[in-house]
C-alpha cells in the first residue's frame, strides 16, 4: 500500500511540474514579465526532461484534446459569423435543450411523462424535448444557407449557459476524482478540501492576479482578487443553499458545525481587517511588508486547518 501511495505520488508530482512549466512558459509568450533566450532554453529544457516517460507529453495532449474539443463544438455554439458550421449548429440545437433538461434532473426528472400530440398517450420528457430539438434542427439545416453577418445575441446567451454547464459539469467530476482519492489515500475529506480543491479553485485567480499586477494594473488585480471569492460566496454558496433548501422543503436545511469553519472565518477576518487597516494608513498603498505577512496568515491558517482535521479523525 505505501509503494502504491509513492508511485501515484510520484506520478502526481511529475505531472504537477510539467503543468507548472507549462504556466511559466505560456506566462512569458503572453508578453507580460521579462523574457531573454537564455530563460526560453531552460524552460524548455525542464518541460522536456522531467521525466523520459514525459517527454512526448506534448503529442499526448494533441491526442486527446481533438474529441474534447469536438464535443465542446457539437454543444457549445460558436458566436463568430467566421467560425460559422451548419453541422456544429444543427447539433448544437439538437443537443443543447437536452443537456440542459439534464441540468435540471434534480428539480424536473428525466422520465417525467407529459402529454404531447396525442391526448391518450404520456411521452417521457426528454423524449419530447429530443423529438422539439430535432424538428429544429433539421429546419435549420434546410431553411439556413449562409453564415449570418453579425453577431447573435440568442447564441452568445445559449453559449455562455452551456459553458457554465459544463464548468458545473467538470467540478462535479473533479470532485468525485478528489473524493476518490481521499478514500484510497486514507486522507481526511477536510484536509483536501482545504488544500487540493482549494488550490485548484485559485490557481486561475493566482496567474490572472500576479500577471495584472505584474503589467502595471495593481487596482485590477486587486479588485479581483475580493471580487472572485466575494462572488464564489454569496453567489456560488447562496445558490448552492437555495437548491438544498428547495429539496428539503418544508424542513430546514441544517448545517452541520465543524470547527474548521470558525477557524476559517476567524483567518479571513483577521485578513481583511487588517489590509483594510494597513492599507488605509499606508494611504492606500500596499506595502510589501503586508505581502508577507499575508503570506505568512495562510501558511499558518493551513497548518491549524490541517492539525484540526488530523485531531478529529
């Protein structure tokens, strides 16, 4: 069991030093940094010798980004008149209504059978939804001959709901993955939560932050970086209780305590009140010195998380 432990480790890091490489890499062709020949030459250098068994990682990737990026065309709508495609089209109107059905299964059930044409007779939901998308389809494919000249409103909207559905999608999944991993790893649910998922939530926010401050925009990166967790808050949570609130009604919907949640409350606090304190006196300037004693409230907040959960194991 521990060699099996070292190897999936193992494994983990390789792939997490090739995906950090990668960053570097494309951070620096983004045009925001320094960049010199020298530095191109040994990151190139790491991102190929890793490992000799990651060293065509590049041609993998080709290989399996191709049928990702075929089922993101056949459900997401292009809104570019010049990327325009009947076929991507007439799928997209086929496939769409049922994914977001399917989006819906926790409020309206698949099997739900409607009356539909024929009075005496109950069809299934999806299958009357399936029946609507493909009459539609196929009168787009007939009616419709040219690429439209601008942009459609309705295909940027239906564009944007699919792409969050999918996003939703991919961090169930990843959810399930880090959720499998805590039970093969004997890991505490808490402690990935507060680590993996935490840092795989932010390292988007993280690269977008420091190349933003890094261009000379220190107020966007700022505003950003409460602007992301405040939506993440009270949108993202707010939906999240308005849903489990609407299963169990007419209960209510009770919280479990944990105490890792006072902790955490505690450090975002002591955060935030005190950037707002040093950056008022400092007159609206972030001095360095407040980096890294922020730097410092999170590796302490990280290790009193991780003790917490260990402790109540």
């Amino acid at each position: 069991m521990f060699r099996r432990n070292c190897r999936f480790a193992a494994v983990c890091y390789k792939i997490f030093f090739i995906i950090s490489v990668d960053i570097q890499i494309q951070y620096k062709l983004s045009g925001i940094g320094d960049w010199n020949k020298d530095e191109h030459c040994k990151l190139l250098f790491l991102r190929a010798t890793p490992h000799c068994s990651f060293a065509n990682s590049q041609e993998v990737t080709e290989v399996w980004e191709q049928p990702i990026a075929f089922v993101l065309k056949l459900t997401i709508p292009s809104t570019l008149p010049s990327e325009w495609n009947k076929f991507y089209i007439c799928a997209n109107i086929c496939l769409c209504p049922l994914l977001l059905l399917y989006s819906f299964g926790s409020f309206i059930p698949l099997d739900t059978r409607i009356v539909f044409l024929l009075p005496q007779i109950r069809f299934p939901i999806w299958a009357v939804v399936l029946f609507a998308s493909l009459c539609l389809a196929l009168s787009h494919f007939l009616l419709e001959k040219e690429a439209p000249e601008t942009e459609n409103t309705a295909s940027t909207l239906v564009s944007f709901i699919m792409s969050v559905f999918w996003i939703s999608t991919m961090a169930g999944e990843l959810l399930n993955c880090l959720a499998a991993i805590g039970v093969i790893m004997d890991f505490p649910p808490a402690i990935l939560g507060m680590t993996v998922l935490a840092w795989g939530n932010s390292v988007g926010d993280l690269v977008a932050d420091v190349a933003l401050a890094r261009a000379g925009q220190p107020r966007i990166a700022i505003a950003s970086c409460f602007a992301g967790p405040m939506f993440n808050m009270l949108v993202g949570l707010g939906t999240a209780l308005v849903v489990q609130t609407a299963r169990v009604y007419p209960k209510a919907y009770v919280l479990e305590f944990h105490v890792g949640i006072v902790v955490a409350f505690v450090f975002l606090l002591l955060s935030l009140m005190g950037t707002l304190l040093v950056v008022t006196w400092a007159r609206f300037r972030v001095p360095r010195f407040w980096g890294y004693c922020l730097m410092g409230i999170y590796i302490l907040f990280t290790i009193v998380s991780i003790a917490i959960a260990s402790s109540s194991r």
